[in-house]
C-alpha cells in the first residue's frame, strides 16, 4: 500500500513544489540576463574607449610624422626657426589669415617668413604676446618677390584670393616660363631669404593684344592641411631661448621692440 500510495502521492510533490522551482528558474534567468547585459554594456565603453585610444594613437602618429618633416627641413634651410601650433583659420573670400600659439613672449615679430615642410606659407602680420597672425601667401593684399628657378628669371607672385592659387601678374607674353617651372623667394625686398620654395607654375596663357600674359601656379605648402608651422628667423637675428615676460623688452632681439 506504501508503494502504491507513493505512487499517487509523488506526482502530488512535485506539482506542489513547481511554482518554486520555476519562480527559482526565472530569478536565476533574470539575474543572468542582466549580468549579461551589464557585461556587455560594460565591454561596449571599453571598446569604445580602446578605439578612441587607437584614434588618438593615429593622430598621433600623423603628428609625429609632421614635426620630423619640419625638424627635418629647419636643419636643411640652415636658418633658425620656431614651431608654432595653429589655433584658428580665418578664410573669409578675401582675406586668408592664421592664428598661431607663438608670439612676441618669443620674440616673433610682423613680416618673419612663416613656412611648412613643404614651401613658403606667409609671413607675420601681426605679433601678439601669446598668439600671432599670419598672412598666406594666396591672400589678395600679399605679393611675394619670387624667381624661376630654372633659369632665374624675377617676378612678383600675387594672391589670388584662392587657398590654391597664386597669380603672376607683370610678366609678358614672350616671358620663359612654362608650366611646371619651380618658383622660389628671389631675396629681394628683405622679407623672405633666397631659395625658399614657394609655388609651380600651372598654366601659362599668352595674351598677344594685352601687355602681360596670364599666369597662375599652385603653391607647395599644404595651406590647408597644416597644424605645424615654422617661423623663421635670419641668422642675424638669434631666437629667444626662453619666453620673455609681457611688458618686458631687455634681451629681446631688436625685431621686436
């Protein structure tokens, strides 16, 4: 009688025990469910985070790669330079002007050449203690002393208003110079040393009814695409090896006074 009761009776166990069984199943369910999901939130931040780390690497590396090519090219020009970083970018049509974080605290001063690793990118417009503005070559109100560097012959190089232009305005239509001459600072005027690249001529179109032909050529630094400039000093004139203090003028170079 025992058994067959037990027979009876078991399944009577059971059916009474299953709602905990299964409240048990679901809370177990539940927890594992959220631990999952707070893990995998909690890997989705870190692969979020490692990536803005490999972003931040490349950057980096980009950057790294860029003050070598200035460190490079400032030993080639034998001159003595100062790497400034760009703050900001004013390209209004008619007026294309840098902002750099170097200023008269180092001995910057108006009209120093500014260049890239590539060519000439402008000059110092204005000196500021902690910042100062540059003037790009392609702003109209610039004009550059150049000479082509193939057979030397001297012109003007004038900005044309475009980040990749600059214009040729006083040679005439028999002048030898074609597209793909090299133009550099001719030396003349005092402002920009002998030699420095500046632009390639692209277009050269003769104009037989007008004194001067039309002429434009595409400047070699990277106007656009430059965090790293170098402005650069004669070496007359030595570079402040610490910051000088605002309002204070002893030991600064005559430039900038």
């Amino acid at each position: 009688m025992r058994t067959t009761l037990s027979i009876l009776v078991d399944p009577l166990k059971y059916l009474v025990s299953l709602p905990t069984s299964l409240v048990e199943q679901a809370t177990d369910s539940a927890t594992s469910y959220s631990a999952l999901k707070a893990e995998n939130e909690h890997l989705r931040e870190d692969q979020l985070i490692h990536q803005a780390r490999l972003l931040k690497f490349a950057a980096l590396e980009k950057e790294n790669i860029r003050l070598r090519a200035l460190l490079e090219n400032s030993f080639k020009l034998g001159e003595q330079v100062l790497v400034a970083e760009l703050l900001s970018v004013n390209m209004a049509p008619y007026e294309h002007i840098l902002v750099v974080n170097k200023g008269t605290r180092f001995g910057v001063h108006p009209q120093q050449p500014v260049l890239d690793a590539n060519g000439v990118v402008g000059q110092v417009f204005r000196a500021l203690p902690f910042t100062s503005e540059i003037m790009l070559i392609t702003d109209p109100n610039h004009a550059i002393p150049v000479q082509v560097n193939r057979n030397g012959l001297l012109t003007i190089a004038v900005g044309s208003g475009q980040l990749n232009r600059l214009i040729l305005p006083f040679l005439p239509s028999n002048a030898d110079i074609k597209p793909g001459d090299l133009l550099i600072t001719s030396g003349l005027g005092g402002t920009f040393p002998q030699g420095y690249p500046v632009a390639v001529v692209d277009e050269f179109t003769a104009q037989p009814n007008k004194a001067f032909a039309t002429i434009t050529a595409t400047p070699k630094a990277l106007l656009d695409r430059n965090r790293e400039l170098m402005i650069v000093w004669s070496k007359s004139v030595p570079v402040p090896l610490i910051s000088k203090p605002t309002g204070s003028e002893e030991g600064m170079p005559d430039a900038t006074k």
